[in-house]
C-alpha cells in the first residue's frame, strides 16, 4: 500500500473507490442536498476543504498520539478537529456569501457528522500513507464526492420533469438511481490498482 | 418527538417509536452509511446493530445526565465527545471479542461516531428528558436500527451468497447474484424496502376512503 505512486492514489479514490459510490460515505449529505444543481458544486466544494483541512490536522494528530502512546484517544481527537474545521467554513462562508449559507442550511453543519470527513482521516491512518499521500487521498476523497453529487443532481433535476409514480418518490428513487450509478462506477474497477 | 396537546407517551410509546413509527433506517434514513457498508451478511449486520445500540444507551443516559450541566452553545461538542468516548469502548470491546468481526468491519466500527442517528437521538431525546425515558427511547431506536440492517443484511446475503448466516439455502444449483454483496446491491435493496414501506403507507387508507386513494393516484 505505501508504495502505490500519488496518481494511483488519487484515481482509485475519484473513481474506483468512490467515497460514495462505492464505500457509502457521506451519504446523508448525498441524499440530501443533491437535488439541485447550483447547491451540489458549493456543498462538494465545502466538503472537499473540509476534507483537506482535516486530513492534514489527523496526519499531525497520528504523529502526537503515537508518540506519546496514546492511541485510545485517536478517535476524540480526530473528530474535535473536524468540529473546529467546519466551525471555521461556516463563519467565513456566513461572512462572504450569507446566500448561499443559507441555501445549504441545516447541512452545513451537519458535514461534521459527515462519514466521509472522517472517514479520510481513518482510512489514511489505517493504510499509513506519508503526508503526501494522505493530501492527494484527500483531495481524491473531494473530488470523488463531488463529483457523485454533481452527477446525481443532474439526474435529480431531469427526474423533475419525468412521469415517477407516487409510490416510488422521494428516497427510494434516488437510492435506485444511486445504484445505478454505482454499478456504472463499478467499471472502474481496478483503476489505479492502489487497492 | 412529544407534541404539544397530546396525552405525554408512555414508556411503551417510547420503546416501540424506534422500532417502528420513527424507524431509523426506514422512516427516517439516518444512519445510512454503515447500514450499507457493512450489512454484505446477517451476521455483521447484526454486530453493527449491537455495537451501534450500545452507543446509543451509553451516550443517552450520559447526555441526559449532564442535561443540566451542558451550555447550550457547546453542547453538540460535548454530545460528540461523549459519543466517541463509547465508540472507542466498542471498538476495542470487539477486538477482543472477535478479531475476525473487526476486520470484516474494518473502520466502520469508528464511524459510529458519525452516525447522524446517534447525534439526532442525544440532540432531540436525551437532552430533554430524564434518564429512565432516554433509555428506553435509545434501547427502541437501537433495536429498531438493527431490525433494519438486519432486513438489510439478510436479503444481501441469500440473494449475493445463497445463504443466511453462513448455512446454505438453496443447493449446489443456485447461481449466487454477486452484485447484491457489492456496493450497487446495498443501494438497491434498501430502495426496494423504501419501496415497499411507501406502498404498504400509501395503500393503508385506501379501504376506508377509496375516493380519495383514487384521486391521489391519478396525480402520479
């Protein structure tokens, strides 16, 4: 694993294991805020810097931690960073686009208890990738996750338009849709071979 | 959730509104991540429910413990400190029980932490009320959660592998659907039983008011 080169590294985590299509996380923001096109690209990119930030803090964190022998508290510390961090997106998104802090509501928040924040910071730990390796792991994780909303908020929006029976509306078309996606993913299987 | 002007839930009310008027997999779809990273088998789906209800009584009876204590503007902090302090407890709780389990959970056991159900709970329930009732509430809602992945897991496992919990069901003949233990069957399947809750909730009131079902029908 710690030998895979940084391109593997970042098109296996873009594409054949998708944070969301393939690896289920950060789903609730998926679900939830990919139903329009023009709050999915702000969304991914707040998640993304998230992402970043707190893959960087987690390498440092990891280092402290081991050194003083005190892995139980691993898991606290990660997640009191990522707190912090979204804290900080929030107050400087409140102070420079007040618009679109509102439009993304409830789950700006909310990306604290976003699985694929943390989810970069355990997976990193757990392949032991070297700092660079662990950005480019961020940055894939970002891209990834923006990407699948992008895709399924272009979808959601032509869905708009589409004669849905009652019956199938609301969450249960787009998890179908989601599995479409993914199957469509699953043809990048293998890409990068950093599994 | 109590509403204001109705008679106050009883602790039966309380235990079975997780199971099944707020069911947290199929009413509310919170916890959506490890419900389908990990439900590939009954057995792991069943592990993570178990793990993911310990959390949930530990941090509610602490939660609303220190309901009195807690400032209000830290209290989310505080509410996921505490719920990482359980976490870890699991995590290191399975290790020990089953280092098979752990590796077939991998990270997901530390995701519990993130788990937006398990947040919801402590936010909503726990802080407001006394710890007798926020037991009870977390103990409904955590076996509800694994009634889910369970339904979850299962249907994964007899139609990816053709068996349930590791026994074989249908004879050397089946031809297993691999694609329901990969990423795209999870999404499928808990469609499918948003699905079907849909149509067993929309069909429901049809016998009493047929005019009505028919009106609503002709909009989809």
């Amino acid at each position: 694993m710690a030998e895979a080169t940084l391109t593997q590294i970042f098109l296996a985590t873009v594409l054949a294991n998708n944070f969301v299509l393939a690896m289920f996380l950060g789903l609730c923001p998926f679900i939830g805020v990919s139903g329009r096109l023009n709050t999915a690209l702000p969304m991914g990119a707040a998640t993304s810097f998230v992402m970043l930030v707190a893959s960087l803090c987690a390498y440092g964190l990891n280092y402290l931690v081991t050194v003083f022998e005190l892995e139980f508290l691993r898991l606290i510390s990660y997640i009191v960073i990522i707190a912090s961090a979204v804290q900080l997106v929030e107050m400087v998104m409140k102070k420079y686009s007040p618009a679109l802090f509102r439009a993304l509501g409830i789950y700006l928040p909310l990306i604290t208890t976003n699985c694929a924040i943390l989810g970069v910071a355990l997976f990193q730990t757990a392949r032991e990738y070297s700092l660079a390796q662990a950005l480019v792991f961020a940055l894939g994780a970002g891209a990834g996750f923006t990407l699948a909303l992008l895709l399924m908020a272009g979808l959601r929006e032509r869905l708009n338009l589409a004669g849905v029976p009652n019956v199938v509306q609301g969450t249960a078309l787009s998890l179908m849709l989601a599995g479409l996606l993914s199957l469509a993913f699953m043809g990048f299987a293998g890409l990068g071979a950093g599994e | 959730m109590v509403i204001p002007g109705q008679t106050p839930p009883t602790n039966l009310d309380e235990f079975l509104e997780g199971i099944w008027k707020q069911n947290p997999v199929f009413v509310m779809v919170l916890g959506l991540c490890p419900a389908l990273a990990v439900t590939v088998s009954a057995v792991n789906a069943l592990a993570m429910g178990a793990a993911t209800t310990f959390v949930l009584l530990g941090s509610a009876l602490l939660v609303s413990l220190m309901r009195r204590i807690v400032p209000r503007e830290v209290r989310i902090a505080t509410y996921i400190v505490i719920i990482a302090t359980f976490v870890t407890i699991v995590d290191y709780l399975i290790a020990a029980i089953s280092l098979e389990l752990y590796e077939a959970l991998g990270a997901f056991i530390q995701l519990i932490v993130v788990n937006c159900m398990i947040l919801g709970r402590a936010e909503a329930h726990a802080s407001k009320f006394a710890p007798g009732r926020a037991l009870i509430n977390a103990l409904g809602m955590g076996i509800g959660f694994s009634i889910g992945l369970f339904a979850l897991g299962s249907v994964r496992e007899i139609l990816g592998a053709g068996t349930l919990f590791g026994v074989p069901l249908f004879g050397p003949d089946f031809q297993p659907w691999v694609v329901m233990v990969l990423p795209p069957g999870g999404f499928f399947v808990l469609g499918a039983w948003l699905l079907l809750f849909n149509w067993w909730r929309n069909r429901k009131p049809a016998p009493r008011e047929p005019v009505v079902a028919a009106g609503e029908a002709s909009h989809g």
